[in-house]
C-alpha cells in the first residue's frame, strides 16, 4: 500500500473561471470538487437537493477558502429544477465556464430481484441527469463559443460487479452520451469529457459499504489503497482547465482498471 500523498498546493488553474457542481453537499467528490476549484481561483455555484447539507458544506468551503461559493437547491431529476439552476447559475456568476455533472445514486441489488423502480431510479440520478444538465447549459455555453463539461462516469462503465447492474449500465450511459455530445459540442468551442474513477473513500461510501467488500475493491487497485476524493477532483480540475484544451469526448481513468 502507498502512502496517501500531500494535499496539492493551488497554482490558479481555474483562476478567472466560473464554476457549476451538482450533488456538492456532503463529503463525496462533488464537494472535493468544488472545494478545490474554489482553491484554484474559480468563483463556484454549488448546487444539491439537500439544503441543510449544502449550506454546510457552502460554510466549509468558505471557512477553507476564505469566499463562500453561491449555493441553489436542485433535484437533477426534475426539469423544471435543471432550468432554475442554470439561470441561477448565469444570474449569480454572469456566465458559466464549466459544468460538473457529479450527481449519481448507486445501491446493490441483483438482477433477477430489481424493481423497475430501482432501475428508473438510477437511471435518472445518474445518467439522465447528465443530460437534462447538459441541455440546459449548453446552449449558453455554445453562444458564448467557450466552455467545459466533465461527468463523472465509473470503472463499472467498463467492468462488471455483482449486484451492480443497474449502476453500471448508467455509468457506461455516461460515457456514450459524453463521446456523442462532445461530437455535437466541438464545433461550437465547447469540451465535454469524464472521469471514471473506481474507488475514492469518503464517509457515505463507508457508511454504506461493508467492509469486506471495501477490503475486496481496495485490494484490486495498483496503489493499494483507495482514493481519496481530492485525487479524483484533481482530474475533473484539469479537464476543466485549459490545460486540456485539445481533449474531447474522452473517459479518463483514475484508476488502476482491473477487472
């Protein structure tokens, strides 16, 4: 097992940049995200359904970074709430940069016993919501010929594991519809990619993971050690960034990738 390595110290990457992350509240990678865009330079609009938890975690950001980002109210599966939040978003920041569709439900149940509701149900958070949020910002990011989208997909896109199947089938969702929409996307200046990370630890996953099966998935990975939420963060930023400006339609890995 490797050491987990020192926080990064913030170099600007996003200096100037405005910033939109969904399912943000709590202490999964939405919120790593945001804290560290907000670190690199970026004014951000945090946005979740939950509005006790997003304001708490609006308040650690500020406590962290000394500037309070913006917070909305959104459920991702509903429209009239996608809307809302994309001219919250333009209203408060006076355009958009770059989109993070983080939002996503998973849950363990095999096949033969899951209910069209199960199934629905995240579908809806995970892959429909990346493109309700996609259609909803952008056609403002194609007026203004600039801009950046990065969804986070997962290692379950590409390998199976029991009890997954609904999951897995939005997260290879994610990655189709961020290849086709990044076609559409590019010749209006627009850059859409993902990330597909396996596991990043934080405290809802541990909460609802036994640990058996952390220690199972943990062993599977090069480092020997899950990630942590930030190292994730650290590539959806350089996507985000200009870094990446000739890199489109694709799934970066974050990850060791064994089956």
């Amino acid at each position: 097992m490797t050491s987990i390595p020192a926080y990064p110290t913030p170099v600007g990457l996003l200096k100037g940049k405005t910033v939109v992350v969904t399912a943000a509240a709590g202490t999964g990678i939405g919120f790593a995200t945001a804290k560290r865009a907000a670190e690199e330079g970026a004014t951000v609009l945090i946005s979740d359904f939950h509005e006790r938890r997003l304001n708490e975690a609006a308040d650690k950001i500020a406590e962290a970074v000394g500037t309070r980002p913006f917070v909305h109210i959104c459920d991702v599966t509903n429209e009239e709430q996608v809307q809302a939040l994309r001219d919250a978003a333009v209203a408060q920041l006076g355009h958009v940069d770059v989109l993070i569709n983080n939002a996503g439900l998973g849950g363990e149940v095999d096949v033969v016993d899951m209910t069209d509701d199960q199934w629905n149900r995240v579908m809806d958070v995970t892959l429909t919501s990346v493109f309700r949020m996609t259609r909803a910002f952008l056609p403002h990011m194609q007026g203004r010929k600039t801009g950046a989208i990065v969804n986070n997909a997962s290692v379950l896109g590409w390998r199976a594991q029991k009890g997954q199947a609904h999951y897995a089938a939005a997260k290879a969702g994610v990655m189709a519809f961020t290849r086709c929409s990044a076609v559409e996307a590019a010749e209006h200046g627009v850059r859409i990619n993902a990330v597909s990370p396996s596991i990043a630890m934080h405290a809802f996953l541990a909460k609802v993971t036994t640990d058996d099966l952390l220690a199972e998935l943990t062993k599977r990975e090069a480092f020997g050690r899950a990630a942590e939420v930030w190292e994730i963060s650290n590539v959806m930023l350089f996507l985000a960034s200009d870094l990446a400006s000739y890199m489109t339609g694709e799934v970066v890995s974050v990850s060791s990738q064994r089956a």
